[in-house]
C-alpha cells in the first residue's frame, strides 16, 4: 500500500524506513528496534515478547541480538504466536530479525 501525504514545508518529518528483500516479497515500512546485543538467552527472547506486545497488529519489529541462540528462540517464537518472521540474517553486528505483529 503506498499513501501519499501532503505536509506544511516547515514541519519536517522524521521517520525509519527499513527495506529488506525476501524471497516473495519486499519490506518497506517504519519499523520499531530493539536492542538485544550482549543478552544471553531468554533475555532477547524475552524483550522480544514484551516490545511486540506494545505494537499494534501489522507493525514491525526489528531486533538486533548477539546470542546465536536467538536465531532458533525467535523462529519458535513466531510460529507459536502467530506473528511473522519476515526476515532473519547475519549481520556484521549479530543478527538481524525484522518480526510482523499478528
């Protein structure tokens, strides 16, 4: 869906657009973050329910975590409570989960 919105010059706006290619689709929307690097299991797991939890149904997550065990945790997360694992990868920093709020 794209929206377009007419704004008054002198109010910018400020916003985070995340974009992320997947297999079927592309990603472009204002993404919630959550911090996870340096917790060790079941802290990201854990922050991951309480922040998603704050999210309306649609909205999106991404979490940026360290322990390798996330990986799994936030798989089985997903498909547990519905929501969406709309990407997962590696990155330079730990591992990137961009999550969609069911």
């Amino acid at each position: 869906m794209n929206y377009f919105f007419a704004l008054p010059v002198d109010r910018p706006v400020v916003y985070e657009v995340i974009t992320s290619i997947t297999k079927e689709k592309t990603v472009t929307e204002t993404a919630h973050t959550l911090d996870a690097r340096g917790l060790n299991c079941p802290l990201p797991i854990l922050r991951t329910k309480k922040a998603i939890a704050a999210l309306a149904s649609g909205e999106i997550l991404e979490v940026i975590a360290t322990d390798p065990g996330s990986v799994k945790d936030l798989d089985s997360f997903c498909s547990q409570t519905g929501h969406e694992m709309v990407s997962s990868e590696e990155a330079a920093d730990g591992f990137v989960f961009l999550i969609r709020k069911a």
